[in-house]
C-alpha cells in the first residue's frame, strides 16, 4: 500500500457508538491530512494487514501514517498531536491525550467502557473468528513499524 505524509488510516469500531462519535468529532482535516476512516469490521487491506500483526482489534484502534501502524494509547496520543484546536473537542483530547504517560493510563479504561457498553447495548466485539491463525513467524521483519506501549517493537 503507498501512503503519503499527509494521509492517516484510523482504523476503529464502527459498531461502537464511542468510537464512532469519537472519530467523527476529531477534526484532522483542518491541518490538511487526508483522513480515511476504516471499521475494524471491514475486510479493508490495512485491516487485514493489521490482523496479520495480530493486533487485538478489541484492545485498541490503530493509526496508520507515514509506514508505521500505531495501536492503543499511541494511536490517541499520535491522533491527539496531530489535530488543531478549533474545537472544544479537540482542545480538550489534546490536552489529555498529548501526553504519552496520561494516555497509557487512561486507554486501558476506555476499552473497558467500550465493551461494557457494547455488551449492554447487545452487540459483540469484533468477531475472533475473523483473526488471522497464530502462523507468525518470530522476527517478522514488518513488525518493526509497529508502535505498542510507547515504543516500537
């Protein structure tokens, strides 16, 4: 896949209200980024790309840029640098989010209110069967652009 500087893949629960309301509410475009928005439910290539990393789709988005997948926290802290401060919205996810450590410690419980909520609204996480089979090999050189837990691996 070609990617230039100036296009971001997010790729989030389009199942999920949170999510959805989130991606929609974060304004990028003002900064002259070409936002494209991925369901994580879709059979898109980045998201098959992504489950070919086994990166857990339920456990957190993830941000594609410039060659380098961001998952979790850094897909919101990479998210939270890059937006303007037109809005209220993005003021304040800048404001929280723009700190590596602050969006470590809050992603975690983010997830969880995601899949308690989808749990009470009756809709299931993304589906496990659709995950790619545990036939990694170790030291797969692709994982090198990988950023989990602030820093790459």
């Amino acid at each position: 896949m070609t990617h230039s500087d100036d296009e971001i893949w997010v790729v989030y629960d389009g199942e999920c209200p949170f999510c959805s309301r989130y991606v929609l509410l974060y304004q990028l475009r003002e900064r002259g980024q070409r936002v494209h928005l991925i369901d994580a439910r879709s059979e898109h290539p980045i998201v098959r790309d992504i489950r070919a990393r086994n990166l857990d789709l339920n456990e957190g988005m993830v941000v594609f840029r410039r060659g380098q997948h961001y998952y979790g926290a850094d897909a919101m802290h990479l998210l939270a640098t890059l937006a303007g401060e037109t809005t209220v919205f993005n003021r304040l996810n800048r404001l929280v989010f723009s700190r590596p450590r602050l969006a470590r410690v809050l992603y975690p419980a983010l997830v969880r209110g995601r899949k308690l909520l989808l749990r009470l609204l009756g809709r299931k996480l993304i589906d496990d069967e659709i995950k790619v089979p545990e036939q990694r090999i170790r030291g797969d050189p692709s994982d090198e652009h990988v950023k989990h837990n602030g820093r790459f691996r």
